[in-house]
C-alpha cells in the first residue's frame, strides 16, 4: 500500500512538471532559447577569469594567494574567482538562483566552477614549482564546505545556493564534502549593504564549528559571490580555530 501510495505521488508529480512544461516551457535564461535554463551555446560563452590577484591588494599572482603584506590582516590563505559579476550574464544567473530561487541553476554554476577549478588545477600543476599551496597538491586532503545561510534565511529561501553549488562542484573531483557542521548561528543585514570596515563587523561571531577537531585537514570554502571577502574570512577564522590547514575561498565571481 505504501510503495503503491508513493508511486501515485511520483508519477502525480511527473505529470504535473509535464503539464508546466508544455503551458511554461523552459527557455534559456541569457537567449531565451527553449528546451535549457542555460543552452550549451550560452554555458560556454560564459567568461571565465582570466587571472587571479590578491584580493585585498588587487595584485595579481598565480593562484589568488594573499601577498606576505596582506596576509596579516586574512586567515583565509587567498581566494579563487571563476568570474565576475560585472558579467551580466554570470550576474543573471546568479541572481536567478539565488532570489528568483531557480534551484536547478545550481547545476549549471556548479559546472561552471569546476570548468573554472580545473584550468586553475592545470595552472598549478605546470608552475608548481613557483607556487606554494599544499590544497592544490593534494585534493585527497581536501575537505569542501559551503558557506552556511542562517536557518530563518534557509527555511524562507528553501535551499542554501552554496550547499547546492558544492553538491555540483565536489562530484567532479570526488571531494569529500561537510554541510552541516559550519553554522550561521546570527542572522545579521545583508552585506551588500554595507561598507567594507562595517561588513567586518557585521560577520563577527557569525559562525561555529559543532564538528570535532579538523585535524589539519586544507579546506575550500564555496560561496556564490565575494566582495571584501568579510564572510570568507570570518568562516576561516572558524575553521582554523578548529584545527583547519589551509583554507581557501572559492567563489563564482567578485561582486
């Protein structure tokens, strides 16, 4: 009875996305092509960064690693960019994933990121000798956590994008991944609306750890979109506290 129950909701469900398909067909979101939220052509006209830099200094290095000067002010160790949001398709997307709470987006932002992540792979592994980073070296090591929604944000949006962005992301490496045990513990204004000393401020204590001890274990922190890299820094902070190596943002773009 159960099992026969449960097949009535799956095939109910299966026949209701049908009928919105065929009434609200899907449309690519940049060109307005039907059949994809975003069509191959569009996916791969999607512009990846070119180079990355300090993003404290804007210096560029190799690999976004903080500058010896810099790095006294950051427990993050530096942070990757895939794009940047002045793109206004990147931006489109973003948006549409995270307030027009597109949830299937998150398969294409994952991908995109892991096209992003590995030419960065690529680049260190032709410079390695010029680039110290034990992250890249060693992605057995790696431990991938999403940077956490407080739960009143999550129950209202019903998904955290970074938790589905990671999801994506860490099946094209096989990295082992950790959602739960990095905490948003206050629910605090919006960054974007804040200037760069006040987002400081406005993370501080944001988040803990209820995980036990990382052992030293290199981390990538996810999340869509970094600007002063505040939260980043905050969440690493947690993490090393908490016995992390490494840790390192990873984001879509720089808003």
């Amino acid at each position: 009875m159960n099992l026969d129950l449960k097949r009535i909701k799956k095939d109910a469900r299966f026949f209701w996305a049908s009928f919105l398909d065929l009434i609200f067909p899907i449309e690519c979101l940049i060109c307005g092509k039907e059949g994809e939220l975003v069509c191959k052509k569009c996916f791969f006209g999607l512009k990846i960064k070119p180079s990355q830099y300090c993003l404290h200094c804007k210096k560029e290095n190799f690999i976004g690693k903080f500058c010896r000067d810099c790095r006294r002010s950051y427990f993050l160790n530096g942070v990757w960019i895939a794009g940047l949001y002045d793109d206004k398709n990147i931006a489109k997307l973003i948006r549409a994933l995270k307030y027009s709470l597109i949830k299937d987006l998150a398969n294409e932002l994952g991908n995109f990121l892991a096209f992003f992540f590995r030419d960065l792979l690529n680049l260190y592994r032709i410079n390695r000798e010029k680039i110290n980073c034990k992250t890249l070296s060693d992605l057995r090591s790696v431990l991938v956590v999403p940077v956490p929604l407080h739960k009143k944000r999550k129950r209202f949006r019903g998904f955290n994008q970074a938790d589905e962005i990671v999801r994506v992301f860490s099946r094209k490496f096989y990295l082992e991944t950790d959602g739960d045990n990095l905490v948003r513990i206050k629910n605090v204004k919006p960054q974007a609306k804040l200037k760069e000393e006040a987002r400081r401020e406005n993370v501080k204590n944001c988040f803990v750890w209820q995980g036990k001890s990382l052992g030293g274990r290199n981390i990538v922190l996810i999340d869509d979109v970094t600007t002063t890299g505040s939260t980043l820094n905050e969440c690493a902070r947690v993490l090393k506290e908490n016995g992390a190596g490494e840790v390192w943002g990873l984001v879509l773009a720089k808003g």
